[in-house]
C-alpha cells in the first residue's frame, strides 16, 4: 500500500469515528491529492481548481494559500486542495493573462482577476465548485449518520428486551460489523 494510499486509510478512520463530528467530514476529495474521487460510493469527477480559484479571485484578490484554507473551509474539510493542484493552476491562469500577481514580502504573490478573465471568473463564480462537493459531502454524511442511529435504535431494544443470548449475539455482530468496517479502510483500489 503506497503512502499516500495509507495516510488516506488513516485519515479516514480518524474522521469516521462513531462519535459524528459537527462537520461531515466523508470527504469524497482527500487532502493532498488535489481532489481526484476516491472508491465506493460518493465516487465523482474531479472537481474544477480553475473554476474554484476563478470564482474566488470574483471576491478578493488572494494568495494561493488562502485559496486553499476558503475552499477548505467552504467544504467543511471535504475538500482541501493540495499545493500541487493550486499553484500551478494559478501560473497556467497567469500565463494566459486570465489573472494577474503581485509580488510581497517574502516572495509571497497575491492574484487577481484581469479584465480578460472577469468573465470566465463571473461564470464560475455562478456555480462555484466547493458548493456541488459540500452538497454532495453533506448528503452522503447524513446517509451513513441515519444508518449508524438506526443501528443504535436496534442494538438498544436488543439490549433492553432481549435476553442473555440475544444479547450475546448483537455483540458479537457489533464485533464483526467493526472488522468489517476497519477491512473497508484496508483495501486497495
């Protein structure tokens, strides 16, 4: 299993825990991978950095790293693009005059939109792409969220009517239910 494949597992089980975080954090775009979809269900074409950082530069100029932590942000974590999928974005975009940089302290640049890009911005600005993934993260989240309450609603008559080997059996559900759960993570593509 390669790195990025492991650190993907790992992040995975940290952010599925059965506690259910305030935010739904199935991310459908794990961090560092500039967005490519991952398996199983949820899986989705890659969303659009060039849209995503057009409709950004719609609302203020910014630098690559704060385009980063909105997106982020706006996706309550279910998509972070990487460095590796902004940056060169933005010099693309630069190199065709859709926006423009200027240099700060410490060799840090801060975009912003030229008159030839304003127009391709407006129209991505329209449908913005961290919208369609936070719609898509929320709703898979409340999926699994109503299956893991339903689940807990059964265990709890079982628990509460049910007699010592009935009782006896849902563990040993709840047990195999949990491997099986960790096997997910487990697999490779």
């Amino acid at each position: 299993m390669g790195f990025h494949r492991r650190m993907h597992a790992l992040h995975e089980a940290r952010m599925r825990g059965f506690g259910f975080p305030p935010f739904p954090p199935g991310p459908p775009f794990p961090h560092g991978h500039g967005g490519r979809g991952r398996g199983g269900r949820g899986r989705g074409r890659r969303p659009n950095v060039r849209a995503a950082v057009l409709a950004l530069l719609t609302e203020r100029p910014m630098h690559g790293y704060e385009m980063i932590q909105e997106i982020d942000s706006r996706t309550g974590g279910a998509w972070r693009p990487s460095p590796g999928s902004i940056y060169p974005t933005l010099q693309l975009l630069e190199d065709e005059g859709v926006i423009a940089a200027t240099e700060e302290g410490g060799g840090r640049k801060r975009f912003t939109l030229t008159e030839q890009g304003r127009p391709e911005a407006t129209e991505a600005a329209q449908t913005p792409p961290w919208a369609e993934v936070a719609e898509a993260t929320v709703t898979n989240w409340h999926d699994v969220r109503e299956a893991g309450t339903q689940a807990m609603h059964a265990l709890r008559q079982v628990m509460m009517t049910g007699t010592d080997d009935q009782r006896e059996r849902a563990a040993q559900v709840l047990d195999e239910t949990r491997r099986k759960l960790y096997a997910i993570l487990a697999e490779t593509e």
